[in-house]
C-alpha cells in the first residue's frame, strides 16, 4: 500500500505542482500568460530529466509538435481575423442585427438563437474557430439586448452580459462536443482507447455529462451571478 502510494505521488505530485505554478503565478499577478507559459515548458523538461526520460528524440519529438501546433492555432487565427474583418466591412453585422430586427425577437430568444447556432457549430469546427467566426458576430448582437437575474431583477450590465454570455457560448459549445451523433470529443477519445470499448459504450457514457452539462446552463441562465462570481473576486483589486 505504500509503495502504491509513493507512485501515485511520484507521478501526480510534481506535474499537479507545475499547473499549480504556473495559473497561480497568473492568477497572482506574477507573470503574463506568455511569461507563465515559458516557465511551464522550462519545468516540463525539467520534470521529464527528473523522470529520465529526456532524450534528443523526446525533445525533437516535443519542438516538432509544438511548431506544428503553433503555425495551425496561427493560421486558425489569421483566418478567423480576416473572415471578422470583412464580414464586418461589407456590412454583413449590419445585415444581421437588420434580420433580427426584423424578425423582432426577445432578448431571450436572440440568445436561445445563437446558443443554438453556436451548438450545431461545434460539430464542425474546433474552438477556436468557433470563438473567432461565431463570437465576433453573436457578441455585439447580445450586447444590445436587455437580461435581467432571475433572482433580483437586477439588470446587466454590458460588461456582465459579455461574461455571463461568453460562459454560457463555452458550456453550449462543451455539451456540443459531447452530443452524439457528432460529437467530436468522443472522437477524440475513441482514437485512444482499447479495441473493447466501442463508439456506442461511450455514446451511453456521455450522457449523464450532457444532462449535467445542461443543468448547469439552465442555472446560468437563471442566475447569471453564478458566472460572474469568480470574474468578480479575481478582479475586484483592478
């Protein structure tokens, strides 16, 4: 039992103390997103020569991937900057925000309407994808529109909308990754898993998480202080 122990935290301990590290050393204030990065990829090969498996292969292996992984997430970006830009320059937001006029909608059912569209998007594209073709077309819409907390009648500011939407978009987005019979995520893991286990194991593991997945979302939108709770605490000294 001991020994089992003294594994378990040879192999949890260090790696859950980098992560630790380095979103403390953001959350604090310490260092940049960029800066915590460079410290984590220090203390991976760091923590990889503790575990002896640093060799040239391993590190030619990792600069390799993360080239590769950098110039797409890059890519993604560029292309998803350009799309906003002219979408927005050839008067298609105008065009939206005139359809939706049109078709008089609820502030409730503008946001029923793009969490859907944002869920049937996440069969086909990543996340990143998503935020920079969806988010820059649904944010300025949804912004204009009037919530109120269920619970105190209290209206929204601009500000809370973006937050309390953007969590909301993220949780719709998540759910769809794990709704068959698309759902990329299961995908994903199919890739990595025995033979035994099979697509349709998995279709019926998800969906407890789907039906938690939407719990949450009902009470987020029931209560968006739920969602603005920790952006509040985190901060409240800026």
């Amino acid at each position: 039992m001991g020994e089992k122990l003294a594994m378990t935290a040879t192999a949890l301990l260090p790696p859950m103390g980098l992560i630790v590290v380095v979103l403390g050393s953001i959350l604090g204030g310490l260092a940049t997103p960029t800066e915590a990065a460079g410290c984590g990829a220090i203390g991976s090969i760091i923590l990889c020569a503790c575990y002896k498996n640093l060799t040239m292969e391993v590190l030619k292996e990792a600069l390799y991937k993360t080239v590769v992984i950098t110039a797409m997430i890059l890519m993604i970006l560029m292309c998803g900057t350009m799309f906003a830009g002219v979408f927005s320059a050839t008067g298609g937001m105008a065009g939206v925000q005139a359809l939706l006029a049109a078709w008089e909608l609820t502030s409730w059912q503008t946001l029923a309407m793009l969490l859907f569209i944002a869920f049937i998007a996440g069969f086909m594209l990543d996340l990143i994808s998503l935020m920079l073709i969806v988010v820059p077309i649904a944010m300025p819409i949804i912004v204009l529109q009037q919530f109120t907390d269920m619970t105190t009648g209290e209206i929204l500011s601009r500000g809370d909308i973006k937050i309390w939407f953007s969590i909301c978009f993220l949780i719709m987005i998540q759910t769809s990754y794990l709704t068959p019979p698309m759902a990329p995520a299961i995908f994903y893991l199919r890739g990595i898993s025995p033979p035994e286990i099979t697509l349709m194991h998995m279709y019926k593991g998800v969906v407890p998480f789907i039906l938690l997945h939407g719990v949450v979302l009902a009470f987020v939108l029931y209560i968006p202080k739920m969602a603005l709770w920790l952006p509040t605490i985190l901060f409240r000294g800026f």
